[in-house]
C-alpha cells in the first residue's frame, strides 16, 4: 500500500457544520449531482447522434463517383478527428470538444469540396448532409445552456449550412439540402434545451418524493417501536402461539379458544393505533405496574410450562420487587430457558432457584437432562445470544450456562434490582 | 379440514411458491412504491418534447412537399397521405394528454396501422418518379411521428416498428430506385432519417429513466441519515405489521371456530414458524445502523457494496457526516463511465482504538476504511473528495490497482451521551 497524497481539509475538532449548513450543502449537492448526470445524458446523446450522421456520411462518400478519391483521402483524417471530439465531449471539458468538433468538421466540409473553381458532383450536397445536420449539429446539444455557447451554435450553423450549399447544384438561394441542415441545427438544439428543462422539473418531483419517504420513514421508526414496545401483548400473544403450535393439546379447546379471541382483540387494537396493555392472558397474570412482585409471574410462568410437559420447581425467594422493564427481560429470558430445558433436554422436570441480595436478583435454572458440550455449540444455537442474552443486557444484566454432556445444564440469569 | 388460509408471504421476505412477486426481495414496500412513481417521472414532458421536434420536422417535410407539388405525377395522393400523418399525429397528441401516461396496446396498433397507411399512400405517389430517397415526405415524418409514443410503450415495441419502417424503406428503394452515385446518398439519407430519429429517441428516454430511478434511489436512501443510532429501519418495521397481522387472523380464526382445535399439523406448524418470526423480528433490528438500512435498502448499493461495521460505530456519525459518507460511496458505486462494469466498494468501521493524546471534548475517533475494486485513483470525481472530506479527515492510496480511503472520523464520545 502506497500512499499518493495526504489530504487535510477538515481540521480536528471543527468537522462538524451546523444543521443549517448541512441542509443547505444538502440541496446544493443534490442538484449538482443531477446536473452532472444531466450533462452526462446530452454528452451521451450527441455522441450518439454525432457518430450516426458522420458513418452516413462517410458510406456515401464511400460510394464510387461521390466525391474523388482525393478528397475523400483528405477528408478522412477530419472526420477521425470528429469522431474523437465526439466520444471526448462525454468526457471532460465539452465546450472545447464541441469547439473543436464543429472546427474539424467544417474543414471536412470545406475540403470534401475542393478544387472550389470546379462544380460539384450531382450528389455531393446530399452526401455530406448528414454530417452537417447530425455529425457537427449534435454539439449544439451541449451548447445551448449558455448565451455565448448558443453564439458557437448560431456561427456553426450559419458556416455549415453554406457550405453545404455550396456543395449543392442548386440554382436558388437556398436549397432543400441546406434547409435541412438548418433544421439539423434546430431540432439538435431544441433536443438540447428540452432534455437540460426536463431534468429540474423531474428533480424538484424526485426531492418532493424524498421528502414524502424520510416522513414515511419516520413513521415507520415509531410504527415499529410502538409494536417492538408492546412486549406484554407479543408475550401473550406468543404464549398462546405457542400452545397452537402445540395443536393445542393438553388445553381446554374452550380456555385456548378463549384466550386466541383476546388476544386477537389485542392485536386488532395494537393495528388500528392504541397500545394496548393486557392485564392477564388467560390465567397469566400481566399487571404492568411500575413495580410488580415477582412472584405471582414466576407462578404463571410455571402453569404455562406445566400446560406443555414441563414440570417447574421453585426455591428460595418468591417475593421480589423489579421494574416492569427489568422484570420483562428477566422474565423472558427465563422462559426462553425454560424452552430450551423442554425442547431439547430431554427430561421433564427443572428448578429455577431465585436468589436476591441488596443489588442483584439471579435465578438459576437447571436440569439433570442430556447435556451438551460447550466447545462444540455456538451460543447462538437456540437463539440464546440474541433471546437470553441480548435482553438481559439491555437492562444491564447478564446471563452464563454452564453445561457438559451427559449432566444437565444450568444457567445463571442475573439482573439489577 | 382447516380453514386457515396460509398467508402467502411470510416476513422474511420469502413469498411461498412465487419468488420476486412484485419486486425484488429484500427491498421494502414503500421504496417500491416510490420507484413505481419514479418510472414514469418526467417523461411526460420529455413525450410533448418528442411531439414538439416530431412537428417541426413535418413543417420543413410540407414545404418540401409543397416546394415539390409541380413535379408530381399525382400530388393528392401524396397529399392524402400528409393528411392522414396530422390527422394522426394530432389524435395521437391529443390522446396522450387526455389518457395520461400510458397509451393502451390496442390504441398503439391503430396509431402504427394509421402510419403504416401514411407511408403505402406516400409510396403510392412516388413510385412512378423512381426515386423514393428525393421524393419521400410524409412517409419519413411518419418515422418521426413514431417518437412521441417512445415515452409510452416499451422501447422494444417502438424499435421494433421502426425497424419495419425502415425494412419498409429498403424494400421500396430497392424495387423502385436506380441506384448510382447520382441517388445513392440521398436514398441513404431518407433510410436514417426514417428510422435514426425513434433509435435516439428510445436511447435519450432510457438514460433519462435510468438517470431519473438512480436520482430517486439516492434520494430515498439518503432520508436513513436523520435516522437514530439504531433503528429498525423500514423492512422489519413493515415486516412486524405484517407478522402481526397474520397472527391475529389466525388467532381470529381459532376464536371464531373456522379453525378446529386440536389444530392439524400444518396449521401448528404455521404457528410455530409464526411465533419463531415474531420473537426474532421483536429482539432483531435494534442492532443495525442507518447505513445498514441505506445499503441494504437501495436497489444500487445493495449489489455492490459490503459493510463490516461490528460494533455499529456508524450510528456514531452526525447527520452531516453520515451525508458525506453516503454521498461518496453513491459517487463513487454510480460514477462510472463504462456501463458495463460492475464496481465493488466494501467498507469497514472500527475498530475504535485510544488516541495517545487526549481529544476535545472527550470524543473519539473512528476508523473508516473504504476499499474498491475497479475504480482508478487518477478517474475519480473531484466532487467524491468533498464529499468524503465532510466525514473527517481521510488520506487515499491505490491498493491492487483500485482505489481506497481511510478516513479518521471524529464523533461524540456515547459514553458521553
């Protein structure tokens, strides 16, 4: 790795504008983005149009008796050069491309012609038409944006029109061929000036759009807070999911009925914009007070496993007082143990020991199932990184297993009081 | 047995049977929504643009005409043709403004069958003078006349007329012309004239659509950057509606009875697969960054760039920075010359390491670290340096022949916050 060039335009601690100029850089590099990609598209279209009109140009000059062979010799090396100005003038500096492509392509007019005493030949004028209306015109596309640019096209039009008139056996003033050019001239730049109008109208429709969408965006945020924030309706919710999972076996077809028409009351509330708080699920108790004893929702957790095969054995504290928030997380994260215990255990029967001292309360739950070796499975089987841990950490507690194949498994689930 | 539908699209994107329904994966209904509006966003105009050149060039075609009368053998027929192209060409116009902006294929047909008769008529009068390039008129307006529906119909349909307008061309040049040096160009000439002008035509509108969905991309995208340190961005939060939803109709229809308890297999299978979306979709989220959501979200970046960002230092970054950031990876993905080349950019945050001395502030310092494939260090945009320079204070360097950055960005201190 080899370093080119050190750059420092922001000095430490000073790299922060205020919002105002933000919004403000904001609009201004919107529009010089688009503007650039505007520039793009005409460059882009004259090289089309532009290569189109000099190759007709250059089959018909090609065809025996056009034009001397001569000057078609001399004529090539000026269409190669307008060919390159072309495919430059979508690169850099378009203005002196365009200079130098109309430049080069009046000389290939001039000289296409020569000697000037002599007449030309019948078809000349019509042969080299398409190089005058479309192969030089199509600069005109990238001219028009300024006055003293439209000045180039005017000049350019005026010199290609009467060359190719004067390449024309035509008794009057103004031949067909030669308005052509003229209309060459007119319809490239008209093509010009409507795509470079076209693009803020489009833009200005684009930012309205962009703004529309970061509101929609907002509200989306909140949408999801407000649904990710309604944990004791998703506890219930998932509960009773749970148990349909199950088909429902071992619950009274009418209790479980029951209990899916409330919740779908809920949800329904939940969608059409209130938070609802549910006070019990079933016989679940749910009280979301600021401060909930712990040991009425230890018991609901209990009944609930019971429900699926899973006998529950509590020791030590049964009345603690926790924070709704800290006592959500505790408690989900106990019933995601639980789950596991049930699911993958093999036994059925856990203790979950809940202990407290003036800072901490930890409840430990443990097996004497199947086991399983540490080494070998990645916390985030079972989901327990994001499921046990991740909540528990978010309310500034802490979760360790501890486990090896063939004597059970238990786990440590700590929060702050 | 059940009557529970099975929704059929489960939130994780993956639609049941149907892949891709309606747009590609991973990108969230409302961008989808945006897109949709932005496909047809500006082209209108650019349409009465179309129409606007289209008559300008059939003014100079009925002078020509007119110019011409006298050397006829039958001049009402070829007049007949011309009133048939304005009859049409003014129907068309007219039709497009009143019916919007889509033109109905059967609509499409009459309009081709119309200039199908233009052009037979035209030819029709001109056979007998054995030189359709000098005499045709209204036949090679109708070729312009094929550029106002280019906004309108599918490009492939609109080329695909114009190329049997030119075959109509050849096959009549061919049949009736003599061709030598005398007549040669100007048959050349009429042959482009009546098909190059719907080839530009179709070419401007794709680069303007690509340039128009590339600018709504970018704009919509760009709305993450006030988004919050961590956010559930626009996919989960749609995703959790969605998942609730689908839990309340089968709850509903468990309540009501439509679903018979116990459930069959496939029904509790839903349920189970249901409650293990909704757990993860209620923990998942709060993990990822803005510039997650921005690349994951844009149909642009989403291809080409990777983001390694561990300890979601990018959530650090102020509104302005995180707009620099975004600007110059968008710069430097959508800054390409070559349409063909598929750039790569991945980008790294972190890992934050302690500064000897210490910074104002308190705040920290976060490595950012932009590495490219395909991008030459000489060929990159100055406007890409500003951009990057509003992030922090940054050095480049050229790593396998391609392009990187690294840029030491300044945020607050979140222990601070």
């Amino acid at each position: 790795m080899q370093f080119n060039r050190i750059r420092n335009f922001v000095p430490r601690g000073t790299g922060v504008a205020p919002p105002f100029v933000v919004a403000i850089c904001d609009d201004f590099s919107n529009m010089e983005l688009i503007a650039k990609e505007r520039d793009r598209l005409l460059q882009r279209t004259a090289r089309f149009l532009g290569l189109s009109g000099t190759i007709i140009t250059l089959i018909s000059l090609c065809f025996p008796g056009v034009v001397p062979l001569n000057n078609l010799v001399a004529t090539i090396p000026l269409l190669l050069i307008l060919t390159l100005c072309h495919f430059m003038v979508a690169r850099s500096r378009p203005t002196l491309w365009a200079a130098l492509g109309i430049a080069a392509g009046i000389a290939a007019l001039a000289v296409v012609r020569l000697p000037f005493d002599q007449p030309p030949s019948a078809s000349l004028g019509t042969a080299i038409a398409p190089l005058g209306a479309a192969g030089i015109a199509c600069f005109a596309l990238v001219l028009v944006s300024s006055v003293p640019r439209v000045l180039l096209i005017i000049i350019g039009a005026a010199v290609t029109t009467g060359l190719v008139q004067f390449a024309t056996v035509h008794t009057g003033i103004l031949s067909p061929t030669a308005l052509a050019i003229i209309l060459g001239w007119v319809l490239s730049s008209v093509l010009g000036y409507w795509l470079s109008a076209s693009v803020p109208r489009a833009a200005r429709r684009i930012y309205s759009i962009g703004k529309a969408h970061r509101a929609e965006r907002q509200a989306s945020e909140t949408e999801a807070q407000r649904r990710q924030g309604a944990r004791l309706l998703h506890d219930t919710v998932l509960a009773t999911l749970t148990l349909l999972a199950h088909s429902g076996v071992g619950v009274a077809p009418e209790a479980l009925r029951q209990q899916a028409s409330e919740d779908a009351r809920l949800l329904r509330q939940l969608r059409l914009g209130a938070t609802p708080t549910p006070e019990a699920s079933g016989p679940y108790n749910l009280t979301p007070v600021e401060e909930t004893p712990l040991g009425t929702t230890l018991e609901s957790v209990k009944q609930r496993f019971g429900r699926m095969g899973l006998e529950v054995s509590w020791h030590g504290t049964g009345q603690v007082l926790l924070p709704s928030d800290v006592l959500d997380a505790f408690l989900l994260s106990l019933a995601e143990c639980l789950e596991n215990v049930r699911r993958h255990s093999g036994v059925t029967q856990a203790h979950v020991t809940i202990t407290d001292d003036a800072t901490t309360v930890r409840a430990m739950v443990t097996d004497s199932g199947v086991g399983f070796n540490l080494e070998g499975i990645d916390d985030d089987k079972f989901g327990f990184r994001e499921s046990v841990i991740g909540r528990l950490r978010e309310v500034g507690g802490n979760a360790r297993l501890f486990s090896s194949p063939g004597s059970g498994t238990t786990v440590v689930l700590e929060v702050p009081k | 047995m059940s009557s529970f539908l099975r929704p059929d699209e489960n939130t994780l994107g993956v639609i049941f049977g149907r892949r891709n329904k309606g747009g590609p994966p991973g990108v969230a209904k409302a961008l989808r929504q945006a897109s949709a509006r932005g496909a047809t966003l500006g082209t209108g105009y650019l349409g009465v643009g179309a129409g606007v050149l289209s008559a300008i060039q059939a003014l100079y075609g009925l002078s020509l005409f007119a110019s011409q009368w006298s050397l006829y053998p039958d001049p009402w027929t070829a007049a007949l043709a011309w009133v048939v192209y304005i009859v049409a060409f003014v129907a068309a116009l007219i039709t497009v403004s009143v019916r919007g902006e889509r033109l109905p294929l059967w609509l499409f047909i009459v309009y081709l069958v119309a200039l199908a008769a233009v052009v037979s008529l035209d030819f029709f009068a001109i056979w007998p003078l054995h030189d359709i390039g000098a005499y045709a008129t209204a036949s090679i307006s109708a070729g312009f006349g094929l550029m106002i529906v280019v906004t309108l119909r599918r490009g492939r349909e609109v080329l695909a007329a114009a190329g049997v307008l030119g075959l109509a061309f050849l096959a009549a040049i061919v049949m009736d012309s003599h061709l030598d040096a005398a007549t040669f160009p100007s048959q050349l000439n009429t042959l482009a004239l009546a098909t190059l002008p719907t080839a530009l035509a179709v070419y401007i509108v794709r680069g303007f659509r690509r340039m128009v969905q590339q600018e709504l991309d970018r704009v919509l995208v760009q709305s993450t950057v006030s988004a919050p340190r961590f956010a559930v961005g626009m996919l989960a939060s749609e995703e959790l509606a969605r998942l609730d939803l689908a839990a309340e109709d089968l709850l509903e229809s468990v309540a009501t009875g439509r679903t018979k308890l116990k459930l069959d297999p496939k029904t509790a299978s839903v349920a189970a697969s249901l409650a293990t979306e909704l757990r993860l979709h209620l923990i998942e989220g709060r993990r990822e960054t803005w510039l997650y959501h921005a690349v994951s979200e844009s149909e642009m970046l989403g291809k080409a760039v990777t983001l390694s960002d561990k300890g979601s230092l990018a959530g650090l970054l102020d509104p302005g920075q995180r707009d620099g950031l975004l600007s110059s990876v968008w710069l430097l993905m959508s800054d390409t010359r070559k349409q063909n080349v598929t750039r790569t950019l991945s980008l790294a945050l972190g890992p934050v390491t302690p500064t000897a001395e210490r910074l104002e502030n308190n705040r920290i310092i976060v490595p950012i670290v932009i590495t490219t494939t395909d991008v030459p260090r000489n060929r990159v945009d100055p406007a890409i340096w500003a951009s990057i320079s509003r992030v922090g204070r940054y050095s480049d360097s050229t790593e396998k022949s391609s392009l990187r950055v690294d840029i030491e960005c300044l945020v607050d201190n979140p222990a601070d916050q």
